[in-house]
C-alpha cells in the first residue's frame, strides 16, 4: 500500500520540524515538502498531489481558509487539515465551510495527529473528537450555523460561507483603516461594488460593521499584524 503523502505548511520553522519529525517516525506516512505561505501551500498541492496538507490558518500573503478555498475549487483531491492556534466555534465553521477535512489546535498531542491525518486520508472528515462522513459532517455544520448565527441575520445571507477572493482582499484593506472609497480606487472599481461587497463581509462574519470585520479577521490570524502596515 502506498503511503500517505504529506505536505507541511507553516512558517515557524521549528513548529514544522517537531510535526515533520512525529511524521517521519510514523509507518506509512511521508512528507513529500514543506512551505513557509499561502501560496507555497497551493504550489506545493498542485506539484505533489498529496494525500493530505497540513495548513497554518495564519500564513503569510495568503491565509489558510484561501488556501482550503482554492484547493476545493481547483479540486485536487487533497485533504486539508487546518492547524490554528485561533481555536473557538466561529473559526470552526469558517473552516468546514470553506471544505477543510479537519480543524485542529496546534497543541494536539502526536498520536491524535497521526489518527486525524489516517481519517482524512480516508476520505473522513474530524470535527473536534468526531469523526464523520460527508452526510455527517453537513448535518453537524448545518446545526453550528443555526447555533451559532445572529437570529436577526437575513435568511436569504448564509451566515459563515467562505468569503471569495474578492471579498477576502477587501477585509484586508479594511484592517489597514482604508476607506470603500480608497479601496475603490485601489481595486479599480467602483464606490458602490465595494460598499455590496462589505454588506455580503459583514454577512458571512455575522459581524455588525467594518472596526467589528476588522478584528475579526485579525483575531482569527487571517490578517497578520505587519501586512496591516504595507
């Protein structure tokens, strides 16, 4: 049987040696590379085809939901296991429904990584302890989302859809303090197209306006700290 192939994606050098270590110890599991950002990820998964990628929500040029993102819509067959030390409901659901097959804090003990790594190999799906198929998975986020979303929140908006490109470039011009107006101009659209597109933000981050959006993506790892800067 073939192993399991494997790609790491982090940019703490020494968080991706302690995984690729447990990694290498392990029977039937191989790294086949590693990656310091977002679009590493996606150029790693493109050239390897990996069973599985271990992904830091909090990368560099592209964060870990646009890299689950693309992956699904490029439909390459890989697993993503999202690692994060960004753990609470709200970023849970964001995962899955971007199509993560696992959401994991970055403590997690050796042993249950290996297991999470197994289960999605398998075409399964780790929520927190669970594991679940496909049908299962659903059934638990479509509850979450009913849980977790504002009651007032438009019925027709899905609350915790993954953001699009778009939507995600603008929520990092909005970190930076820049107005719809000046991200307007950036874009090279219009005052109007970007004021739609805040309406669908707030939305899917059952957010109230954009200082709460802001912090929400900063507080999620999104949005690093230093890119807000440039």
């Amino acid at each position: 049987m073939d192993p399991i192939g494997i790609v790491i994606v982090d940019d703490h050098p020494l968080f991706r040696e302690g995984v690729r270590n447990v990694l290498d110890a392990e029977e039937g599991l191989r790294v086949l590379g590693e990656g310091t950002s977002g679009d590493q990820a996606i150029d790693l998964i493109r050239q390897h085809r990996p069973g599985v990628a271990l992904v830091d929500v909090n990368l560099p040029i592209m964060n870990g939901i646009q890299v689950t993102r693309q992956i699904v819509a490029d439909r390459l067959g890989t697993a993503i296991v999202l690692l994060t030390a960004y753990d609470d409901v709200q970023q849970v659901l964001h995962a899955f429904s971007a199509g993560a097959a696992a959401y994991l804090s970055k403590d997690i003990e050796a042993g249950k990584l290996v297991d999470v790594i197994r289960h999605v190999a398998r075409g399964f799906f780790v929520a927190g302890d669970q594991v679940y198929d496909e049908a299962g998975l659903q059934q638990w986020l479509s509850r979450g989302v009913e849980t977790a979303r504002r009651p007032h929140l438009d019925g027709d908006v899905e609350a915790f859809a993954p953001l699009s490109p778009r939507e995600m470039e603008i929520l990092q011009f909005v970190t930076r303090g820049l107005s719809n107006k000046e991200i307007a101009s950036k874009l090279g659209i219009s005052h109007q197209t970007v004021k739609n597109h805040m309406t669908a933000i707030l939305h899917k981050l059952d957010v109230e306006d954009r200082t709460q959006a802001a912090v929400y993506a900063l507080r999620h790892g999104w949005v690093r700290l230093q890119d807000t800067r440039k």
